[in-house]
C-alpha cells in the first residue's frame, strides 16, 4: 500500500511541477510511514521537509502545495492535513482498502509469491533437540519457526529442502554411549 501512496504523492509532486510551484530540481526518496497515533491519519510523509531546502520554500508551505494536488481528482484520499514542521498525513476512504483487499482475494493462494529466489537452492536444518535431556516449549518454537520460514522461502521462490537437525554430536552423546 505505502507504494500506491508513494505513486499518489509523486503524481501531486509531477502536477506542483507542470503548474510550476515547484522546481523540482531534486527529486528526493518519498518515505511513507504510518503515523504514530491513528489521529494522524492512515499515512505520513515528510517530503515535504526534504524538498524545502532544494526548494527555497518553507516546508509547510510546499506541503500546502501538495495538499491541493493530493485533494483535487483523487477519490482514493479522503482526507489531507498538515502537521508540526510539514509532515502530510493521509486519510485513505474505505474503498482504498476495500480495493487492495480484493486484489489480495482475487490472487488467492499467489499473493505474496515471488520469483526473488529463483534458480536458487536452500537447505534449511531446524529444531536441533538434545537427545539427552527432555524436549521442552523451546524446541517446538523451533520447529514451527523453521517451517514458517522454510514455508515463507519457497513462497519468495526458492527451491527448499528441509530437515530435522538432530544433534547428535559431542561429549554428551560420548557419555551416553559408555
């Protein structure tokens, strides 16, 4: 989502620049983050503070500028303010989200797949319980989170093997054996 609102913001950016409020000769990295308190909003940015000095503007009032831009034609954003130095938070409509929960839906068991790991081979070893003292909650985390995460590697396209690790090496099973 924050991509989308990164593209929004860049669209408000791209019509300050065509109406000639803004230079735009710097264009900095648009980071969006979620407020800190729900007041705030669904979004942040502070690209605004970044721009003013490339800019020789005053943050608020190039966060004005954009405010305008982001308002104006976007059913997406319900809401635009500013807040303290410059920072633009974001209220999203309902059918923003309404929108991305059906793109998720409509790819069902897909979403969230990727090729980053492609052609790559992973072995993933997990649990490694000691063979000489009780099993306990610990090793189950163990387990679940190596298949979470042997799960989560083949999901990003990986090719994953995994094992149970079981350590059966060293002094204790030296003893053992005796």
């Amino acid at each position: 989502m924050k991509n989308v609102i990164r593209q929004l913001i860049k669209i408000a950016l791209d019509k300050a620049k065509e109406s000639g409020e803004l230079e735009l000769s710097v264009l900095p990295d648009i980071i969006v983050e979620k407020p800190k308190e729900d007041k705030f909003g669904d979004f942040s940015t502070s690209v605004s503070m970044m721009l003013a000095k490339p800019e020789g503007k005053k943050p608020r009032d190039i966060a004005d500028i954009l405010c305008r831009h982001l308002q104006n034609g976007e059913s997406q954003v319900a809401s635009v303010n500013i807040a303290g130095p410059g920072f633009i938070n974001l209220k999203m409509t309902p059918a923003f989200f309404l929108n991305r929960l059906v793109k998720v839906a409509e790819q069902g068991d897909q979403f969230g797949s990727s090729d980053a790991g492609k052609g790559k081979k992973v072995l993933l070893e997990f649990v490694s319980a000691n063979p000489t003292g009780p099993l306990h909650v610990g090793h189950g985390r163990g387990a679940a989170a190596g298949d979470m995460l042997g799960r989560l590697l083949k999901k990003a396209g990986y090719d994953v093997s995994t094992e149970y690790y079981i350590n059966d090496v060293g002094n204790q099973m030296n003893i053992l054996g005796r």
